[in-house]
C-alpha cells in the first residue's frame, strides 16, 4: 500500500468485511493487521496498534459496527448486544474521549424496530461518515493554526499528532506540514516521547515523508532548548479537554507547558472539538504496564523485580496554555466561558441548518 504525506492507516475492506490498521507499534517497518472481531478490535486499541485520540474514535465506530454483527450470530436482542459491545470496548483505553463519544453515538443509532440489516447499515455508514470529518476537520486545524505561526519558527512537538492519530492529516503535526507549504517552518524538534518513542518512531516518520525539516531530542533536552532561545512555538494535541480547558495528552506535555511558560514561548494545543469534554470534570489517567519503562525491544534495562510507575497521561492546567487550535477556529482564555461558547454554538449552528 503506498502512503502519502496524508495517508490512511485505517481502511475497511468491504468486500471482506474487515478493518485494516496499520501497526503502529512495528513503525518504521509496516506492518497491517486485520480487525475481524470485538476482540481484535480491543487488541488493537490496548495494545496500541492504533493510537491518537480521534484515531482511536474512528476505529471504535468500525470495531463498534463489527462487535454488533459478530455478536448478533449467537443474541436476538440488538440493544443487549449494542450495549455489550459498547461497554466491552469502553474498557480499552480510558483517556481518550473520542473513543467513548463515538462509542455513545454509535449505541444511540440502535433501533430495536428495525432490522438487524437496517441497524448495521446505520453503524457502517456512522463509522464512514465519522472517518470523512475527521478528514475535514484536520484540514480546517491546520488552516487555523498555520496562520499562528511566525515566519522562520523553530517549532517543539511532542508524542504523535499526524496523520497516524487521526483520520486526516493530523492536529498538532497537521499545523506543523500546512506552515511548512507556507514557508514558515525552519525547524520542528520532536521529542522523543517515552516510553513507547512515538516521537522518534511515528512523528519522525511522517515528517520525513513530509519533507519538512527535523531534529528529534530527548524529553529532557526541551528545556535546554527554550534556554538557548533555539524554540519559537510549542504545538501539542490532546487526548481530552475539560470545559474549564484541563487538557490530557501524552506524559510530558505538563512538563513542557511550564517549560514554555517560564520562557515566554506560546503553548498551543491542536484538537478537533470531538476531542472537548464538557460533561465531566475530572480525567482519568491510564497506567500503563512498567515493561514499557523497564525493557526495550524485550532487553531487560533495570534489575529484575525493579518497580515502575508508567502513567500514560498528565493533566496541564489552562494557564499554561495560550490557545486551543481547533475546527472551528483559535479558542482564548478565559477557557470555561469560550470553549462552552464555541461549541455550543457549533451545536445550534447544526440545529439551525
């Protein structure tokens, strides 16, 4: 399969019927896996075959609409069988909003009047449409963003926000490439992100193929960076933002918002408006398993019974954070009342229409 500067890693096979991912874990060697089941499906998510917030909401919709048919062969009751599927795939990785904001969509499109062929259309055609907007969403970010960098901007990256996150062309990396066409990017830095090195693994990756100019670092070095004056921007993505703008994204990113805020160097986070989380307060951390701190490619690299603490996430509060790049536009403090306004308005506007 040949993939562009904007590629798909999430393809569905309809003649087999079968999802088609792109295992980001073997990266830069690439390798596909076939989604067949519920439990392929919670596979892939766990393990991180597939990873980025809007990324994970997507493969949720298809996997959602595969559980559905698989476990209707042995169940009459498509609203049980919904729910089974829902809550066995909620349980995958617990972060990440997108992935239970596509799974709620999805169950709601259940009707019990209808018939199971009828219901699994619904589902496929959820999934698809889902996948599309996603695609014009990163466009839409990354028109917005670009028009924020500066001219000649050394920019710092973290984690993985391309088009390996996403549907499209990315959040955070989508800004990057789209400055880049307009000759504003020097330089990015992308961090190497620990453990599981989706800096130097994915990002890196991608912007090779992109052709934009890079250097990875080491997380730590980012400070050294902003010390010696050689980083103009921080651009990141989120996982989840509550209303209030407490953003969760990949272990790291609090670090380099205080980073950033002690060296006066604007701290953007790149998202679309599926990714805000306006009915909790509070979000919740996924440990991951010590192996991924311990080992390297299965070497062991500490003494054996040695204790890790693995959280896959922090929480950077909204003010360390200058703007949130979104879809619909650059969203500015005060965050609880312009993050509700923007997309409650996004909502009547959709009403209205």
């Amino acid at each position: 399969m040949n993939l562009e500067v904007e590629f798909n890693h999430i393809i569905f096979d309809n003649e087999r019927d079968t999802l088609i991912l792109l295992d980001q874990r073997k990266l830069p060697r690439e390798v596909w896996v076939e989604i067949k089941s519920i439990d392929d499906a919670v596979t892939a998510i766990t393990s991180m075959v597939v990873r980025g917030a809007p990324a994970i909401g997507i493969v949720a919709a298809y996997s959602f609409y595969l559980g559905v048919k698989e476990l209707m062969k042995e169940n009459s009751d498509i609203v049980k069988v919904s729910s089974l599927v829902k809550d066995k795939l909620s349980r995958s990785r617990p972060t990440a909003v997108n992935l239970f904001n596509a799974l709620s969509a999805a169950h709601s499109l259940i009707d019990p009047e209808k018939s199971v062929e009828e219901n699994l259309t619904k589902l496929r055609d959820f999934a698809d449409q889902l996948h599309k907007t996603d695609i014009e969403k990163n466009k839409k970010i990354a028109s917005f963003g670009s028009e924020l960098i500066p001219n000649n901007s050394r920019v710092l990256t973290h984690c993985n926000t391309g088009s390996l996150a996403t549907g499209g062309i990315g959040t955070a990396l989508g800004v990057i490439i789209e400055a880049f066409k307009r000759g504003k990017i020097l330089k990015v830095w992308v961090d190497e992100t620990r453990p599981r090195l989706q800096g130097t693994r994915l990002t890196a990756w991608e912007l090779k193929k992109a052709k934009v100019p890079f250097e990875v670092i080491v997380d730590s070095a980012a400070g050294y960076l902003m010390a010696n004056k050689l980083v103009d921007i921080v651009i990141v993505g989120a996982d989840r933002v509550l209303a209030d703008g407490q953003t969760a994204n990949k272990i790291g990113t609090y670090s380099l918002a205080v980073l950033a805020k002690f060296h006066k160097i604007p701290f953007f986070v790149a998202l679309p408006t599926s990714t805000f989380d306006l009915e909790n307060n509070s979000i919740p951390v996924e440990r991951r398993d010590k192996k991924e701190i311990l080992q390297m490619e299965g070497i062991e690299l500490a003494p054996r019974d040695t204790q890790a603490f693995n959280p896959a996430f922090d929480i950077t509060p909204p003010g360390l954070i200058s703007a949130f790049i979104t879809d619909k536009g650059i969203i500015y403090p005060p965050y609880e009342k312009n993050i509700k306004h923007t997309i409650t308005e996004k909502i009547k506007e959709l009403v209205d229409n």
